[in-house]
C-alpha cells in the first residue's frame, strides 16, 4: 500500500514538474497553458490497463489515437505527447500547415514543435480525451507517451515487467 502511494505522490510529482517544463517553451501562448492544466478525463470505474515491457527494456504502448492506431514509446521523461511528422500525417493532421513555433529539446537537439490536440488517445483501454501534444518538425524516431497523457492518469506504475496506468 505504501509502495502504490509512493507511486501515485511520484506520478503527481512528475505532472507538476511537466507543466513546468511545458511553460519553459519558448513563446508559449496562454491558451496552451490553460489546455495543459485539464484535469484528468477517465472514467473513475475503468479498471487498470498494463503495457509489456518490451525485449530492449522499454514500454511501447500500441495505442488508438483518433481511431487509429500509434506505436509510442512511453516517455515519463517526455513533457508531452509527442508526435513524428510521419504519424501526424497519417492521423490526418495537415502538418504543413502547423504553425512550429516552439523550440524543443529530443535526444538528437533543438528542433521546432506545433502544438495539437488529439480528440481521444487510448492505451490499453484507458482512454482520454482532448489530450495536448507536440508535432515535431524533425529528429524524432518514433512517437513520445508523455506527461500530457500519463499526467492526467489517477496513477501509473513501472514494475518489473509491466507498465500499469490507472485512469
């Protein structure tokens, strides 16, 4: 029990500290903001949903995006959910036409992000809906599960073998 309310105090801990890092963005817009502070949107019956960990030690979560489906990496890293340019496309998002105007971070370097908002993501059957994420001009290999997303979980827990989200 002490063990799962460490994990939940973790989780909070983790989503305050990524609207920090998401009002570190250069020119964020006031509106963005006050998107990313939506409360969670889960039913509070939803049973707990588990992600594998895969055979090279990381989650990939295979989730349902809009109906259709987006293979993440899960990034508690990650301030946001974060989109390839190739999965935005094929969720339909006019990518050319986003406005990229903020400066990000990934593992390759700086780079420019367009903020949007994705009607429904779904991992595992913990669903939410209008959660805010990042298109990425370039350097990212696969699509971010960031704290937009994990953040508004009741709960989420790495174990040895799995990834447990609560929504």
């Amino acid at each position: 029990m002490l063990k799962l309310a460490v994990v939940a105090l973790l989780g909070a801990v983790s989503a305050v500290g990524a609207a920090e890092a998401l009002n570190t963005l250069t020119d964020p817009k006031p509106e963005l903001r006050a998107a990313l502070a939506i409360t969670p949107q889960a039913a509070a019956h939803a049973q707990p949903a588990s992600i594998a960990k895969g055979d090279d030690g990381h989650y990939w979560a295979e989730a349902d995006v809009n109906g259709s489906r987006v293979r993440f990496l899960v990034d508690t890293g990650a301030s946001a959910v974060a989109l390839t340019l190739a999965d935005a496309r094929r969720l339909g998002i006019a990518t050319d036409k986003l406005d990229y105007n903020y400066k990000v971070v990934t593992a390759s370097g700086e780079t420019r992000a367009a903020a949007v908002t994705l009607g429904r993501v779904s991992v595992a059957g913990a669903a939410l809906n209008d959660v805010q994420a990042l298109v990425i001009e370039s350097g990212l290999e696969s699509s971010l599960l960031g704290m937009t997303y994990l953040g508004r979980l009741a709960s989420f827990e790495a174990t040895r073998s799995a990834l447990i989200l609560r929504p």
